[in-house]
C-alpha cells in the first residue's frame, strides 16, 4: 500500500498537469446540480494540499485549477436553472432530493447573492444553489462576480489543511517513512469512522421502521425459525429470550469460526492475512509510534474500561433507568462470556510473544472495550437528534478502531481475533439497541450521564498512565533490543566492517541513507572528541520548541531536529554543526550491536550518518530543517587526534569512514606500523 502511494506521488510529481486536470474534472463534478452531493471533492482538495507541501506541486496552480472546476460547474447549474427554470425542480427521478432542493432555496431566499458565496462552503447546499439562483432569475453579472470570490476562497481554504497535514507529514518522514506511513493510517482510520457513524445513522434513520416491520413479517410467516423477531421488534413482547437466544448464536459461531480459521489447537503458525497485517504494521514500527501506541492501547485496558463500565452502571441506578441498567448489564456479560471463551481456547499466542518480543501477558478482551464504549454511546444517543448521534457515534467508532490498530502496532493480537471481536461486538450492541429501542427508551442526558461517564473514563485513564510511568522511569519510549555480537578489533579493522549495515534500514527491503562512519570507542570519548571538534549536541526535544516550526527568521541551529530512525530505533547521539543561517551539518549515530576490544576494554561500534541540512519554508507555513541529497562527506574530525585513527574504505561506490582508537594500542593490525628505535637520554 505504501509503495503504491509512493509510486502514485512520483508520478504526480513527474506530471503535474495530470494531477491539475484530474483536479479541475473533480471540482467541476462537486458543483454541479445534486451531482456534487456525491463527489468527495474536500478529500480530493485535502489530498492535493499534501502533495503541494511535499512540493509535487505548486500552490497556486492547484489553487487556479480548483476555483475554474468549480467555477465550470456552478457556471452549467446556474445555466440550467436559468434555462429550465421551476421545472427543473419537479423532474421526477429528483423526487427523493426534494428536502435538498428545499433547503437550497430556502437559504437562497435568505440570503439572496451573498448565499452563493456561503454556500459555496456549505457542504450539499453548494450543489443547488447555483440552480436556484438562475432560476429565481439572478443577474449572470452579479453571479459570476460572487462565485469567483467564492471560488478562490474556498479552494484556498480546503486545500490549506492538506497543507497542514502534508507539512506534518514531512516532519514526520524526516524521523522515518514508516511513522508517515502510520500518521496516514491513523488518519484514515478516523475519517473512515466518521464516514460509518454518517452511514450507519442514514440507513437507520431511513429504514428503521422499514427493517422492523420486514423482521416481523418473516417472524409471523415462519412462526419456529421466528418465534424469537417479535421478542426484538415487539413492544409488547419481552426481549429477554430473544437476547439470550441471539447470544447463544454468536458464542457457538465464535466457537465454530476458531474451530474453522483461529487455528483452535492445531496451528502453531500465523495465517496468510495475519502475517500479512503484522509485517506490514511491523515496518511502519519507531519508538514515537511505540510510545503513541502504547498511549491509546491503556484506553482499552481492563483497569480503565471497568471503571467506565461501573460508572454507566453506577449512573444508570442511581437515575434509576433500570432497564437501561438491565441492557448495560447484558452487554458487559456477554462481552465477559466472549472473553473467557477466547482466553481459555489454545489458540496461537498473540505475535509479540509468538516471535519471542515481549512476555506480557495474553489479554483477549477487545470485546469488552467495543461493547462498553460503543453500547455507552448507543444508550446517550437514543431520542436524540442526528447531529448529536453523529458526533457520539464517531467519537465511539474512533476510539475502538484507534485501540484496535493500537493492539496490532504492539503485536498483542492477531487481526484475524481484532475483527472477530469487533464484528462480534457490533452484532451485540446492534440486537441490544433495536429490543431496547422498541421498548420504552429513555432519554439520558449529558450532565448526569455523559459528563460523569467522560469523567470516569479520563481519571481512570490518568491514573493508569500515571502508574505506568512510574514504574517504568526513564524508560518509557521501548526500543528495539539488539544482542551483541563479539569481533576481534583486527578483524573489524581489516574485513568484519562489511558484515555491518551498508545504509540505515527505514522500512522493509528500503534501504535509504547509506552509513558514512563506523567508530569503534565508548559513547562518552566519541562525544567528547566532536565537541572538541565544534560539534554542538543538540538539546532534548520539548513539546514547546516545536512552536519554532512556526517562525520565518529562526537560525537553522534554533529549529528543533526530529530523530530518524534506524531499525526501529531512534539515534543514541545527534550533534550539529553550524555553517550558516541557513545550513548546517548533522552527524547521528546507531548502536551496530557489534563490540570489539579497545585501549577502553569492550566497546561498541556505533553506525554513523553525515548530513548536510537546510532550512525549509513552506509557503511561510512551517520551516524545518530538511536534508540534502547526500555527496562525499568530511568525516566529522578532519585531522587524526591523539584519540583517534581514521581510514578510509569504498563500499558500494560511497565512501565509509572507520574511526578507532590510536595504531599503538591495536598492534596486530599496525605490525607494519614505523617505530622509531630507542634512544639513550643525554648525559647532563
């Protein structure tokens, strides 16, 4: 997927008018009559505002390109209304857009000229108002002047959080490819939640009543198989048998999908899509990713979802809803019975500890999460209107898909478990919504529920990353471990350098900047010898300095540097080196794994690269240092010190600095080294 993203932005960087063209055609469709409602063109326009940051294209081409689209298309809607007049309205395949049409003209009546310039920024109301103005017989003139404005305005403004998020991405690329390619995901994860709660409460708000009457109808007509519809859809029938039936149902299809796809004691290998998911999540793995995963993963933690749970529960007795209590206690017993069921069944251990990463124990509880924050959402949401069902429907979505990808960032599940427990957990919130729908729902409200439920959950969640912390100190960001190797110093001198990574590995076979330096010494004398050298090391990185991306003026030694990434591993020393305002040299360096001996005992041999970095503006958006395209490089002490000995190797066509400790403390391979015999002290 990602390479296919990539390959797709080498193209529009190599054709740039192609992507102008495929812009314009995508506006032009956005404005024209009822079409627009159905063409996304705002993630269009968001797309090509990250690939202008990333420089594939150029502002103000995609900016002209947008507005004449949408010029085009609201030029042929105002054409038709002015043609066709109130007949256009009455066709009757438009039958079913007639509340759109209503609403097109009532804000048109409004608002008069100005509302073509408002709706332009409005959503479905942009794709009729054009139409109703031509019909109402509004002058051309004064249309074509509101909707240039309109136009450029909203082609600017769409297109400006693209920008945002593409600058954010370069950032992000410049610590590793991999943690883009995880700001992506999560980013589509969420979108892809707010568009399923926009579904989910359409279809449901349009054929509900249509759905209820079809299950009773097939109950009726198949008085065994459906005895159970009526207990669900019936007011006046109970529920309970129905619930109980339905859950017996999904416990023995759980049961049956391990025993057909989960590998239920007879599998001790990963299936081809879980193998799949976990390498392909694997390479977008750094240490912020970790750390960020780690962050969201505590939210579906037994310690903060059971204290969520018991405040629903706690709440809902004391506003005495018992029956909502009665649902509230349904979901979490089946959530429980779904979780023992998968805890106690000898499926294959989860990937962390399957490949021998991590010892923590096997929690396969995602059930409970999904059933708690989404039946919560479902009980807040019920008799209230769409807008407020949206936003707690997506907040819910969002939080359940971002603890599910976080689970599989930290390989403590497989997805093949991760959508069992999700579809499974939404079969169950779905039958429990539709019987306590139909059956006197009461209204819960926001300062006696949500609100003390939002604040159980952010306490619980406090607390837990509160403890978490403590016991883990300083080493909170977990890195990933690297066994060390032993190797004679003469051999690494001599040959054993080549047995060492060539270039820094980002994600997967991409093998990016290639090592400039290997040095054999401990970490302490390395640094001492740089800054002895004019190396500056460079200051922790604060939330706070980031706000210097935002300057125009700062000095390139006062813009903060993102860590790359080497392996899933951040650099265990980052010094700069500045040349002027605008440039400055960077050396980073990597634990190789590898130990030789030196005149300090055991030492590392630490992986270097020698960058040479400029200072980026985007269009006065944010300016970060970004590196060069590499060339032979001065290796970071120009002349040998009385600390160390440099020698220069070819590999690969790019030249390798080896840097180790003075030739009279390796004497096997200085042998050859001149000595200066001895000489007898002159005689006063």
């Amino acid at each position: 997927m990602l390479e296919l993203a990539q390959r797709l932005q080498d193209w529009i960087g190599a054709y740039p008018l192609g992507a102008l063209l495929l812009l314009f055609v995508v506006c032009l469709l956005d404005a024209l009559f009822l079409v627009g409602a159905f063409v996304p063109a705002g993630a269009v326009l968001f797309a090509m505002g990250a690939l202008v940051a990333l420089g594939n294209l150029e502002l103000w081409p995609a900016v002209l390109m947008s507005a004449a689209g949408a010029l085009c298309g609201d030029g042929l809607s105002f054409a038709l209304g002015r043609r066709y007049g109130e007949r256009l309205f009455v066709i009757s395949w438009l039958a079913r857009h007639q509340e759109m049409i209503s609403a097109g003209r009532r804000f048109f009546v409004r608002h008069g000229g100005k509302g073509v310039m408002l709706a332009r920024f409005l959503g479905p109301l942009r794709a009729v108002t054009p139409a109703v103005a031509g019909a109402s017989g509004m002058s051309a003139l004064v249309f074509v002047l509101a909707d240039v404005i309109a136009a450029l305005l909203w082609a600017l403004v769409f297109l400006l959080p693209g920008m945002l998020f593409g600058a954010s991405l370069g950032l992000a690329a410049e610590v590793a490819a991999r943690l883009a390619g995880l700001l992506v995901l999560s980013v589509l994860l969420l979108v892809g939640g707010v568009w399923a709660a926009r579904l989910a409460i359409g279809l449901f708000s349009a054929y509900a009543e249509r759905w209820v009457h079809g299950l009773l109808d097939w109950s009726r007509r198949h008085r065994h198989l459906g005895r159970f519809g009526p207990g669900l859809a019936d007011p006046n029938q109970a529920e309970t048998p129905a619930l109980v039936a339905l859950g017996a149902l999904l416990l023995l299809l759980t049961l049956l999908w391990l025993l057909a796809f989960g590998g239920l004691g007879w599998r001790d290998y990963p299936g081809t899509v879980d193998a799949l998911f976990h390498q392909t999540l694997s390479d977008l793995s750094t240490p912020w990713g970790t750390a960020l995963a780690q962050t969201v993963a505590r939210l579906g933690q037994w310690p903060v979802y059971a204290s969520t749970a018991a405040a629903v529960l706690a709440v809902l007795l004391w506003r005495r809803r018992l029956r909502a209590a009665a649902h509230w206690v349904a979901a979490l017993s089946f959530g429980a019975l779904i979780t023992a069921l998968l805890s106690l069944a000898p499926l294959l251990a989860p990937p962390e500890r399957h490949f021998g990463q991590g010892d923590g124990p096997v929690l396969r509880d995602l059930i409970l999460p999904v059933v708690i924050y989404g039946y919560a959402a479902m009980l807040y949401c019920t008799l209230r209107p769409p807008a407020v069902r949206l936003r707690a429907y997506a907040g819910a979505i969002g939080l359940v898909l971002l603890i599910a990808l976080a689970r599989l960032v930290l390989g403590r599940e497989w997805v093949s478990l991760i959508g069992l427990s999700l579809l499974l957990g939404l079969l169950w919130i779905g039958a429990l919504t539709l019987g306590y729908r139909q059956h006197r729902p009461e209204r819960l409200f926001a300062s006696s529920f949500a609100l003390p439920v939002l604040l159980a959950l952010v306490l619980a969640a406090a607390t837990t990353w509160g403890v978490d912390r403590a016991h883990r100190g300083d080493a909170e960001i977990r890195t990933a471990a690297t066994a060390a190797l032993d190797m004679p110093a003469p051999e690494w001198w001599d040959h054993g350098w080549q047995e060492l990574p060539a270039a820094r590995v980002d994600m997967r076979g991409r093998r990016l900047r290639p090592f400039d330096l290997q040095w054999a010494a401990r970490l302490d004398r390395v640094q001492a010898e740089l800054v002895e050298a004019g190396w500056q090391p460079l200051p922790a990185l604060q939330p706070a300095d980031t706000l210097r991306w935002l300057t125009q003026s700062s000095r390139i030694d006062q813009l903060p540097v993102l860590p790359q990434v080497h392996a899933g591993s951040h650099p265990v020393l980052s010094l700069r080196q500045p040349l002027t305002d605008q440039r400055q040299r960077l050396i980073r360096l990597w634990d190789s794994g590898v130990r030789v001996s030196g005149p300090d005992g055991r030492v590392p041999v630490w992986l270097g690269t020698l960058t040479e970095q400029r200072a980026r503006t985007h269009y006065r958006l944010f300016r970060y240092p970004v590196a060069e395209p590499y060339g032979p490089m001065l290796p970071p002490l120009t002349a040998r010190t009385a600390f160390t000995v440099i020698r220069v190797v070819a590999r690969d066509a790019h030249r390798l600095w080896l840097m180790g400790a003075p030739r009279v403390l390796y004497t096997e391979p200085f042998e050859d080294a001149p000595r200066s015999p001895p000489r007898p002290l002159p005689t006063p």
